[in-house]
C-alpha cells in the first residue's frame, strides 16, 4: 500500500506529540512494508525533499512552516492533484485536519486522525492565559474556531472513516463514521537503562537515593507546568530528596524558572530547556515519575505513552483522553481536572512509596506492549486503510 501522510508539523519543525505521531506512523507504516509520502509545510531552511524515517518527506514551499494557512491548503491541494496519480496513492492519513484542502478533490480515501475536537478545544484556550489578557485573547481563539469549523466538518464528512486517538473524541464524532485507534509509541526507544540513569544523575547532581518528577513538553500554562512546580514544590518541603526535571521551552519557560527560584529556593529544579527527542530516553530512565498536570483537552498524550514504556508511573489529571492511557491505581495516579491539592497529594504518595512507583511502572509497559506499540496498532491502522471496519 502507498500511503500519503499529510501533517502541518513534523519533527524538522518541532519537539511535541503530533511530530512524534508523524514520525511513528511514517516509521511504522515503512516497517510493514508500506511506501510512505509526508506531505507537510515548508522547512525551515527551504529544502524540498528528503528521505526520513523510512519514507520520503515533501516540503511545501511558500507555506508558513507548521502552521494552518490559506497557503497551505492551496499548495497541499495542488501538490495532491499534480502527484497523487503519479505516485500511485491507495490512501490519505491526515493528522488533525492537516487534509482540509483536499476537500471535493478526486483521489484516495482521505482518513483524519483526531486528537481534539470543537468547543471542548476552548477548555483547552481558555488555560493559555489568565486576568485581563485571558479575557482579550480567549474572543479571539473562539472566532478562529468558528471561522475554521466548517472547513474541519468538510473534512470529516469527505472521510472514508475518521480516526479518533481517544474513545471521548470518538464518541463526540460518532455520526462521522468514527473510529477509536489509540496513539502510538515504540517501547524500545524508552526502557529502564541503569547505566544511563546513574551517568545522567551524576550529571545534575543526583544520587539514586533521589527522587525525581519528570516533566517533558511545550512549557504552557494550558499544559500546566506551573502546577507541576507548585505541587514538586509541596512534595520537597516534606520529602527534601525530591527533584524536578523540566524539558521544553514555550511561553510560559522563563516565568515559571524564574518562580522556581523565587518561591521554591528549598527545591532542586532543572529547567533543561527543549531538545531533539532522540535526546529524550536518557531522562525517562533517570526519572521516578512522569508529571503532567496539563489543563489541556488532550487526545492521547505521547509523552504519557513514553512514560510508560520507560516504566514510570504517570500522575495526572483526567484532561481529555488521558484516561485512555492512565489506568488510576493500576498505571499512574488520576486527579480531577485543576485538583492542584489531589495532584500534589498523588505526588507526595508516590514520593515516599519506591515499591509502589515500580508496581505502577511495570503495569503500565505493560499496558504499552499490549496496546500501543506499533506492532498493534499499526496492522489494525492499514486494515481501517483497507476498508476493513475499527
């Protein structure tokens, strides 16, 4: 099967979950013996073309790189119309609805994978920012979603079948032929590695005696890194072997470093900025815990699926379709969505309880191999492309 992903980001424009997916299922798809074509925005020093992992990524130039445009959706549509014939596509992955301008063309089933839907994507808006800005900026997210819905319904109601990453999503878009398929992780990138555990440890000045909450993603108030502080900051107060480990950059970064500094002096805190994610293995193996209180309505986060292959426990709040992967008790801690106090008591449990974070690790790679792995989910991906029913 020839299959034409089409994505506003891969991982050339970016550290965060969607790259990630883009470069799993490209990954995946080749592994299985499928030809894979990307098809994404323009890259950021202009090349065109390039082979990567496993298949072949095409640049759209004169698109803004990562990002929705009228650009994109015209070069996206003239480049479909020009090659997909050529190139002999069977089907269409689009990621969110990267494939909007594809609309009304002739040419292979188009299948959208989902991650967030609608009005819930305001919960998510509305977290961005707070006070007097909040109250500007949230208008402004609200006209964007209006003015962006009908061309996203077109999309779906075009789809030979819409892919949902969570069971919340697929139920909210059940009268579009939705379908639940979970997110994917390839669990040998991310395994317990003792050696890289002590080597990255000795680095930040950490002993195996310590304990350490992991946070990894866009530093945001929506994906409440802000929170994680104020909860590690709770926990070390009591617990004074406690540390924080924060990769990402974003808006938020600089605000809440400088908080760490000025409100929580008594917690060790390493802001360690963004990295590229090959980068990112050695700190899961030298982490206890993954933290991600985020505010966000996510579809399925990837970084909890990493936590888990790594054997972490994950404390969370139910936000979106976490809960699709964080089993509370059996793989990580649930709290309600904002619960700081719950989510720094989740924390403090895990904190003084090593036998217990093991137990929460080893179910949740585990629930990984089960379930997320590429092996699983792939095959069931190519036959929905094959027209086979979810």
């Amino acid at each position: 099967m020839i299959v034409c992903v089409i994505a506003r980001r891969i991982w050339t424009h970016g550290l965060g979950g969607l790259e990630e997916q883009a470069r799993l299922l490209t990954t995946g798809l080749a592994a299985h013996g499928h030809a894979v074509h990307l098809l994404t925005t323009a890259h950021p020093d202009g090349r065109t073309t390039e082979p990567a992992s496993g298949g072949t990524v095409h640049y759209l130039l004169g698109t803004p790189p990562g990002d929705y445009s009228a650009e994109f959706r015209r070069e996206s549509r003239r480049w479909a119309r020009e090659n997909f014939a050529r190139l002999g596509v069977d089907a269409v992955l689009s990621l969110s609805v990267a494939a909007d301008g594809l609309v009304g063309l002739e040419g292979p089933p188009i299948y959208p994978i989902i991650t967030g839907w609608g009005w819930n994507q305001l919960r998510s808006f509305w977290h961005d920012s707070g006070g007097v800005r909040r109250l500007v900026e949230l208008p402004w997210s609200a006209l964007w979603l209006v003015r962006t819905l009908p061309r996203s319904r077109a999309l779906l109601r075009a789809s030979a079948r819409v892919i949902c990453v969570s069971p919340e999503i697929a139920h909210q878009l059940r009268r579009y032929r939705a379908c639940y398929l979970p997110g994917l992780v390839e669990p040998t990138e991310f395994r317990a590695d003792p050696a890289a555990r002590a080597t990255l440890r000795a680095r930040l000045g950490l002993s195996d005696a310590d304990c350490v909450g992991l946070v990894v993603g866009t530093v945001s108030r929506q994906k409440g890194v802000h929170l994680a502080l104020e909860a590690s900051a709770a926990v070390a107060r009591e617990h004074p072997a406690f540390a924080l480990v924060v990769i990402g950059g974003g808006p938020a970064a600089a605000g809440v470093e400088a908080d760490a500094r000025r409100l929580a002096p008594h917690l060790r805190a390493f802001f360690l900025g963004p990295m590229d994610h090959a980068a990112l293995p050695p700190y899961f193996a030298a982490a206890d815990m993954l933290l991600f209180p985020s505010l966000r309505q996510e579809g399925l986060p990837t970084v909890v699926l990493e936590a888990m292959s790594a054997g972490l426990p994950v404390v969370a709040m139910r936000a979106g379709g976490t809960p699709a992967a964080v089993a509370d008790g059996s793989t990580g801690l649930l709290v309600p969505l904002g619960d700081v106090r719950g989510f720094t008591e989740a924390a403090r449990v895990l904190a003084r309880n090593p036998d217990r974070r093991r137990a929460l690790g080893r179910a949740g790679r585990e629930r990984v191999e089960r379930e997320f792995q590429g092996d699983v989910v792939i095959p069931r991906l190519v036959k929905i492309l094959a027209g086979d029913a979810c």
